[in-house]
C-alpha cells in the first residue's frame, strides 16, 4: 500500500499543518517575481449600488477631474478594444527580487496579470481569458474613477494595478473557480436561451461600408453593435429602427439596453465557447424589444421582461415581446376563409358570425350528401367484387386449392387485371378451372380486407372530394396603454385578435370574452397594415397589431 501524500505532507509532519490555496500548499518563501501580487480589499458590509451612491454622471466636469489629478485623456482612450494595450508603471518598492537586481522600470499589463494569477495558484485561467477581463475591468474603472473620483485622491484607490488585480482574481473565483458561467457565456453555449430578458452594454459600434442597390442608389452605412454582460463581449446585428437610434445618438457606447426575444445568427448554430463565439456568432436584436435601460441598471439576466410601451413602437421594428392594455372598445366576431387558389392561399372575409353559421350549414350538408355517395359507390363496387366470386366458383366447379396449397404467382396478375378493367367475362374463357378457384379466392381475401378498411377508405375520399374548411375567427379590439405614469400615451392599437373562439385566457380553460375596461398582460404581438401606421408624435396616433399563434393573454385586475 502506498500513501498517497507527497513527501512531507502526511498528517503529524510539518507540511500537512502549512496554509492552502486552490489545492496547493502556499510556500511561506517570498516569491522572486517582479510582478507584485494584488492586495485583497474586503467587500465593505453595507455595500452601495449606483443608484443609490449619491451623485449622478457627468456631475464633475473635465477641468474638476483634471484638478483632482485625474488624467481624463488617459482615462478617455480606455476602451475593451485597446485596454490589451495600456499597462500600469509598477513603483520600484514593488519590484524587488531576490534573485536579480531592480530593473528600471516594469510595465504591468495583461501577461503580467497572467503571470501574477498563475503564482496564486489559477490554474484554470488562459491568457486569452485574462486579455479579455483586463480590457473590460479596466472599462469599468475608468468610467468609476471619472464617476466617484473622490476615492482616486484616497489611499486605496480605483485606478491601480493592485485594483484591477483583486478584481481579476475576484472574477476568476466566481466564474472559473466556482463555476459561476455569466449570461453570454450562456447563451452562446446554448444552455439558456438568448431570448431571455437581458440587460447588456453597448461597448462598441462597428460601421460596416455604404452598399450600392440595385437601382444604383447608395445606401446608409448599416452599424453593428459590440454588447457586453460586463464578463464576455459579443457582436450584434440590429435592425432599421435600432440603427436610426445609433444615428440618432440614443443609443451609444456605454450605453444600457434592455433585450428580449433576441435570436443567434447564424441560424441553429453548433454550441460554443464564449471566447470562440465571438468571430463565430452573433445577436439578433429587434427594435420593438430592445428598451433602453437606466444608467444604474445591473448587468445580467432580467427578473422579468421590460414592458414596451405603444408610443416606443414602429411599423418596422418586429415582434413586440410584452405589452400592457387596456380594452377601450370591442367590435363584433368576424370570420375569414383561406383556400389555395393556383398554388397560393387567398381569403374570403370579413363576414359576420349569421354568414359564418350559413356556410357551415351549406358545408356539413355538402359533405353528407358527398359521404353518402361514397359509401353507395363502395357497397356498389363490392357487390360486384361478390358477384364476380360467385362466376368464379361456378367456373371452378370443385376445383378449390387446399390448405396447404401454395398460390400460383399468376394469380396476383389475374387479379390486378380483373380489378383494373373489369372484365369478368373474358377472364373466365381465358382461365382454367383451378385458377379459377384460386381467383376465387384471393378475390375474396382482397374483399374482406377492403371491407375491415371501409371506414379509412370513406374518410380519406371524403377529405379529397370535400375538405375541411379553413376558417379563422377574428375579433378587433381597439386598446390602450395602461402604464402612463412617466410618459402620457398619444396612441391607441388596434389589436386583431385571431382565433378567438378557441382562446383560453387561464389554466382553468376560460374561454376569452372580452369587455371594454379590461386589462392585459400581451406577449408577442407582431406589426400590422405598416404603411397605415402614424407618426410617433402624431395626436391621436394609431398602430396595427395582431396576434401569432404562441400570444399569450393574462388578465390583470
């Protein structure tokens, strides 16, 4: 049997008794290392989140920062793209080795931080993984020291290397350590879905080139947005309504939005790592659930989705992922029927429910004379089957097959013919007397079997020669925002509400009835008659909308 401590290390000898960290005995030795380790700051007991911090951004001007000390140019020019680039001078007290002289100056960037992270025992960490936290940790400190920069003329201040240190071992703990996965990280190895409520960073904006059309007409450069979770970057496509917005200037780097309801391109792609995902695929975001969220916002997963609001809506902005109404009026059930004229489906409506009643009418007493028909032509059609196994048998006299009789392969051709042309009289002179009782008899099998199978065989000709009707109901129903409390709503929807006669608004199967002064809880609602919609500042603006087949209705008091 062999022990399986290290030398040294088995319980009552000196090593078993020595500090731990991440599996690795701590030596109590100085390190010879010129990159200095980070000093751990503990989380403070009653720790503040940006909203309630006390000061809002942009309340100290750029004259006041730089009187602080503060070298806002330096701090301007930190972005995730060129963080990898920036590295801190490191005091000539914290460069000492015991094995070599001091140099002169050490420059403490992303592969020292690499260097200092494995002499802590983060074996997990890559350098790649270090490049990418190091640019955003860095982001985040630079926009918190111009934010609070009363803590940067402190001793433990933001904008230091010993900071960006405890921050990136703090991350490494949480994530690779502890195996914490951020939401990115999530959604690009697809264990949760990127349809999921989200708010994210906008920490680039990428210009593509103009495009020529076909008509020769230059068109606007189409910009892309970089979205960070504060943990991983990703690439993201958006669509007219959200670039106007990025022209617009409302939305911009370091910018907070809300997004649900987004989509992976390319299509169904193969799951993968954050890290590799980034040249490999990209968010879809859609105008109408896109929100912009508030400056103190936290970044991550959402409790729940944002709720849009009609007056932040546009004809092309796609799918309105939640919405909160109100029924302000209700038009009469209307009824349309679709039907595939030369390859395309065309419809017959809006009638009213008296119309619909009358050609369901028409359409059941259609299909029951169409079903009678069928079930004579059948019984018709086996009547002669039997007649024809009784010419047969005459013919055969006595000649019958046995038991354990095999059939002549023959006969299957024998009876194709017969069943294809009908023609019992010139079979019977062209066939002996024991084909004849062989005929006979598989005649008779294919009868009974054909029999067993009547009801499928009525059901599949009546579909053929009478379908069913494809009809939806229809209810429009005008509605308007509830939630005004921050902004007066100057729109009204008209919601067209498909199938309702078959929708359930609860678990217990109610049945919908809707009433003017009713409230509800809408999901997925998509644009309606684009060109009829009106400006967003138009009075007594209106929007078309109308209901998918996965909408969901929850009633609220």
């Amino acid at each position: 049997f062999k022990v399986p401590f290290k030398k040294g290390m088995a319980p009552g000898e000196p090593g078993h008794n020595q500090p731990r960290l991440y599996g690795r005995v701590r030596t109590p030795t100085v390190t010879s290392s010129e990159v200095p380790s980070p000093k751990k700051r503990p989380l403070p007991p009653n720790r503040r989140t940006l909203k309630t911090y006390g000061i809002l951004p942009g309340m100290y001007t750029r004259d006041e920062l730089e009187g602080m000390g503060i070298n806002t140019h330096e701090l301007q020019l930190i972005a995730p793209r060129t963080a990898a680039y920036y590295a801190f001078n490191a005091p000539m007290s914290e460069c000492t080795s015991l094995s070599q002289p001091p140099p002169t100056q050490v420059m403490l960037g992303p592969h020292a931080a690499y260097d200092a992270l494995r002499e802590l025992g983060c074996t997990l960490a890559t350098q790649e993984w270090v490049d990418n936290h190091w640019g955003l940790i860095l982001w985040k400190l630079a926009g918190m020291v111009a934010f609070a920069p009363d803590q940067e003329m402190e001793e433990d201040k933001r904008w230091s290397w010993g900071e960006v240190m405890r921050q990136l071992h703090s991350s490494y703990e949480r994530e690779l350590n502890g195996g914490s996965r951020p939401p990115l990280r999530l959604i690009t190895t697809q264990d949760v879905s990127s349809a999921m409520p989200t708010v994210l960073c906008v920490s680039d904006i990428i210009w593509n080139e103009p495009t020529t059309g076909k008509d020769g007409v230059v068109e606007l450069a189409h910009p892309e947005l970089e979205v960070t979770d504060g943990w991983y970057r990703l690439r993201a496509k958006i669509d007219k309504p959200l670039a106007r917005a990025v022209r617009k200037g409302m939305i911009r780097i370091g910018r907070k939005i809300g997004i649900v309801g987004a989509n992976l391109t390319p299509k169904r792609p193969e799951p993968c790592e954050i890290l590799e995902a980034y040249n490999k695929v990209k968010l879809s975001l859609i105008g109408n659930s896109t929100h912009l969220e508030p400056w103190h916002s936290k970044l991550g997963f959402m409790k729940r989705p944002p709720i849009s609001t009609l007056s932040s809506l546009t004809a092309d902005g796609g799918n309105v992922q939640l919405l909160d109404l109100e029924v302000t009026r209700v038009y009469p059930l209307a009824f349309m029927e679709f039907s595939m004229v030369d390859g395309k489906k065309e419809h017959d409506g809006p009638y009213d429910q008296t119309e619909e009643r009358k050609r369901e009418a028409e359409w059941e007493a259609r299909r029951e004379r169409v079903a009678e028909k069928i079930r004579f032509d059948l019984q018709k059609t086996h009547s002669t089957w039997k007649s024809w196994e009784d010419k047969l048998k005459r013919h055969a006299g006595g000649r019958f097959p046995g038991v354990d009789d095999t059939q002549p392969d023959h006969i299957d051709d024998h009876l194709i013919e017969l069943l294809e042309n009908g023609d019992i009289r010139s079979l019977v002179q062209r066939i002996s007397p024991t084909d004849a009782g062989w005929l006979a008899d598989a005649l008779a099998m294919h009868r009974i079997k054909e029999q067993e199978n009547l009801g499928d065989v009525i059901t599949r000709e009546l579909e053929k020669e009478c379908p069913p009707r494809d009809v939806g109901s229809l209810r429009v129903l005008w509605m308007k925002d509830v939630r005004t409390d921050r902004k007066p709503s100057n729109r009204t929807a008209e919601v067209a509400v498909w199938h309702v006669t078959n929708l359930i608004l609860d678990e217990s199967g109610t049945r919908a009835n809707f009433k003017i002064g009713q409230r509800f809880r809408i999901t997925s609602l998509q644009p309606n008659k684009l060109q009829s919609w009106m400006p967003q500042d138009a009075e007594d603006g209106r929007v078309y909308l109308y209901t998918l087949k996965w909408t969901k209705w929850r009633k609220l008091p």
